[in-house]
C-alpha cells in the first residue's frame, strides 16, 4: 500500500499511485497529480502529461486507438485515440464495448472451509417461536398498493408520539412501508408476481414480530389472492384489511392503530438470546461507488463475507448490472454447471431487457461514479464483485426470492441501491453491508445496515452517516484483511442490538422500494 503522504521529487512532489495488475495499462492516483508531476508506481516513476484528479486512472504506457486497457488485470474499455504515457484515461479516450469473456464455469471452484465447531462465534439474536432467527424487533404495516400507502402512514404515525411507545423498550419501532405500485398492471405478469413475492418476502421477515397489511379493496394487487398461498408462521400474527370494507379513512386507521396496540406486549416480551452467526444473512451492497470502492471497502467486506461463510452463514451478492464484465470471475468459482448458467441467463436477460427499452448496461455508472474516477460498467463491476470475496458461488436466486442456501449466493436485482435491497432483505437478509465512496445516505427497516467509506475524505466529511472508514487501508494504516476482521466484528456486535449509523439518523422509513417490471397501465 502506497505511504500515506506524496512525497518531493525534484520541482514537483511525486504523487503515489496504484497498480492493481502486474499487467494493467493504468493506475489509480492516490492524490491530485498537476500536470508535470511525478507519479511513482511500486518501483517505477512515470510524469503526468495534464492534470489528474485523485481517484483516477494515468496511463502507464502508450495504448493504441483501439486497443484493450487493463486494470485489476481485466479489460475496462477500449481506447478510442492513442493513449500516450501519463495520460488522463477516462470517458473522453476510453469507451465501452462488448466482447466475449473468458468462462472457465466452476473451474476455481474449491470445498469451502469451514471453522472448529469449538470455534464458531455466536451473537445475541432473538429467536422466533418457530426457530427464525431476527436482529431487530419491529412491528410493520404493508400497504397492497399506493392507494392505501397515506392510511399506513397516518397509523405509523399515531406511534411516533412522544411517549407512545415507552412501555414497550423491547421494540424498535413501528414502521410502514410504502410503496408505488400495485395498481395499473399486468394482473398476471413478472411486475405483479415480483411485488407479491417481495411483500411475502416482508410480512414473513422474523425481523417483524407482527404486520398489518392495508389495501384500498379495488386495486391489481387483491389481499386475497396476495395472502391465500402464504404459508406465514403462525408465531407471527397478520391483520389484514381494505379501506373501503372498513368504511374509509379513519375507521381504517383506527382498526391499524388498535390491531398493532394488540400486538405490542407480546413483541415487547421477545428477548436476544445467543445463537449461531451461522443464522446471519448479510445482504452486499455498494452504492455511490467511486475507484477506491474495489480497491477498499469492496474487498474488505468480501474478506468478512468469507469469515461469515466460514462460520456457516450466507452472504446475498446482488447487483446483476454491476457485476456485468466480471460475471465471469463468478462463473469461474459457481459450485455446479447449473448455478454459471442460472448467472449467465439473468446476465442474457438484462442485456435484452436494456436493449427493449433503447439502453445500454453502460448506461449503468452515474454521474457521479464517473466524477469518483469510473469510467465504464466494465470498469465498475470489476470493483464490485470483491464483495463477494472468495468462496463458492453456491446458488442464485430471483428477485426477493426466500434465499434457502448458505454460503456466498448471488439474487437478481437491479443496480439502484433501494430496490436491490428491498430484493434481498424480502429473501431473508437480517443484515446489510452499503459501501460507498461518493456518499450515500442509506437504510433499510427492518434490517440494520452499516455504512463503510471506501475513503478518508469521504468519512471526515460525512461521518455522522459512515459506521466505517476503509479510506485507512490506501491511507497505508490497516491491511485489506484486518479492515475486513473490522467489518466482520461490527457485523456481529450491530446483529447483538448495537445500532448503526442509519438507525440512530432514522433512515430507513423511504427506502423500501419493490422492483416495478413492465407497463403501467
């Protein structure tokens, strides 16, 4: 790791930057480089030709019109001019392209080891009377369809009076998740099955000691047909109601408010007992990525996905545009023939679901990523795999589908952080990891979620939002591993009750977002 402060070096101070590949055709700077400056990378001392902000790529060589750059030893994009040595690589000479990836399925595939059953951690959990393990207590209201969305506000709100909800300290709070579907759909299509499915997801989640379900009475998204296949614990009770069997607004936030009043003593009396970490599903998330993200925090939280893989628990990789380019490094390590062709087809689907609605996977990276340093999905990808670490890749799952095997699984979502979390945390996430490195105010109730900085900047500005900062790891302080030693510890204790940044801001409340597929009608 570079040293933590640039160095002189005849009329200009030398700029330290990363190789991440022995074979790589660019660098990552680790500070602003002016033009004329010197940029030492490991042995090698090359001279920035213009000026080059901090997070982005010098070129180490000269690079032909066309020819493939390399970085993280993997093709980011193609050269659209000649590249000269010292040159800024970014979105004015560097362009996406399709081209065949190199799929080895299942080759780097290797029995995953497992820890000394005298070794297994254990954190404090709450456990369900049919045996589901929960990191928080929350009661919920889940509304059918926007329709009936302001209803779950108003009786959400009756419980955030002051004193309220004093006499029930064992609950963390009341929550409606409101979304903008259910209606104006395809009555048999993908969009109205995924919203089902994801609201199952939720009422089902042992975080939720109880739900309320409302729905208007007329809309797309029926309570009946919604709750007859449910096979719901009976351990956790469900009231159900439409606001116009209930005869309109306030009646139907009276029954809310009386029916989760019901439900409060018997939530208040669960208590955190320890148990296996193997009972942690930790969703994997990045969002506001920015070119530290693969080289830190991304990497780091893989080390702690491995760690909780090994104590025999499940890490959920999601993303599906944003592992486009690296799909191949998961195919490489896929536990079965099976499981890199259930990849391929979701990665199949989405280049023809982009290509019907006039876009492009590299229309994927924002604005903002590129400000960051990224410059193509390509690029971006290769950054975020790391967070699936190292170990098999075990299973894949559909969106919100209930996630059944443990070890590293990949679910199917979309890149926008709120509905690839929603997506997993409806398939049984009870914890979440977000890195970011432009800044993302994030969180998602029921589910804690910790916050990790892929740099020191970003954690000295926003640090009332960031529970880490990774940023030390290319600040020369910590190793990849020991920050994900870190990651892994914090995961226990936030899992044992201790709050996260999010929680204590009281994030969470907007972020429930369903994946809408198809028309609106």
């Amino acid at each position: 790791m570079p040293e933590r402060q640039a160095q002189t070096g005849g009329d200009h101070d030398t700029v330290l930057a990363l190789r991440l590949g022995p074979d790589d055709d660019v660098a990552v700077l680790t500070a602003d480089a002016t033009s004329g400056a010197l940029v030492r990378v490991d042995r090698d001392v090359i001279r920035a030709i213009q000026d080059i902000a901090r997070g982005h790529k010098i070129a180490l060589r000269p690079i032909a019109a066309g020819d493939p750059v390399r970085k993280y030893g993997q093709i980011i994009g193609f050269a659209t001019a000649m590249v000269s040595t010292g040159e800024h690589v970014h979105s004015h000479n560097l362009e996406f392209r399709t081209f065949a990836r190199a799929h080895a399925p299942g080759t780097g595939a290797k029995t995953t080891g497992f820890v000394a059953e005298s070794d297994r951690l254990s954190f404090d959990g709450i456990v369900r009377a049919d045996g589901r393990v929960a990191t928080r207590n929350y009661l919920g209201i889940l509304p059918s369809v926007n329709c009936s969305a302001t209803v779950a506000r108003l009786i959400a709100r009756h419980f955030s009076r002051p004193g309220v909800l004093d006499e029930f300290p064992g609950v963390d709070g009341i929550v409606a998740l409101t979304h903008t579907g259910g209606c104006g759909m395809d009555g048999h299509g993908d969009g109205l099955e995924v919203l089902r499915r994801t609201l199952t997801g939720f009422a089902r989640h042992p975080n939720f000691a109880g739900v309320v379900l409302v729905g208007l009475g007329c809309e797309d998204n029926q309570l009946d047909a919604l709750t007859q296949a449910w096979s719901q614990p009976a351990s956790t009770p469900i009231r159900v109601m439409t606001i116009q069997d209930e005869g309109g607004t306030t009646a139907t936030v009276d029954k809310g408010i009386a029916c989760l009043s019901e439900m409060l003593p018997e939530a208040n009396a669960a208590t955190r007992r320890p148990v296996p970490v193997s009972e942690l599903v930790l969703g994997l998330q990045c969002g506001g990525s920015d070119s530290f993200s693969g080289i830190t925090a991304n990497p780091a939280l893989g080390v702690a996905a491995d760690l909780l893989v090994a104590q025999g628990g499940t890490a959920v990789l999601g993303e599906t545009p944003e592992i486009y380019g690296a799909e191949h490094l998961l195919t490489y390590r896929a536990s079965s023939p099976e499981v890199a062709d259930k990849l391929l087809e979701r990665i199949a689907w989405w280049e023809s679901y982009t290509s019907a609605n006039h876009g492009s996977m590299d229309n994927n990276p924002a604005p903002g990523n590129k400000a960051g340093g990224l410059t193509t999905i390509l690029e971006k990808s290769l950054g975020a795999v790391a967070k699936g670490g190292s170990t098999d890749l075990v299973g894949v799952y559909g969106y919100a589908e209930p996630v059944t095997g443990r070890g590293l699984v990949f679910m199917d979502t979309p890149g926008y952080d709120p509905v690839s979390v929603t997506g997993m945390v409806a398939g049984g996430a009870n914890i979440v990891c977000f890195t970011t490195g432009r800044g993302s105010a994030f969180g998602c109730k029921p589910v804690p979620s910790l916050k990790l900085s892929t740099n020191t900047p970003l954690f000295l500005r926003m640090g009332d939002d960031m529970d880490l900062n990774c940023g030390t790891i290319v600040d020369g302080e910590v190793s990849v591993e020991e920050m994900g030693r870190r990651i892994f510890h914090a995961l226990v204790a936030t899992a044992s009750g201790s709050k996260t940044r999010s929680e204590l801001l009281g994030l969470g409340d907007e972020e429930f977002a369903p994946w809408q597929i198809g028309a609106v009608m």
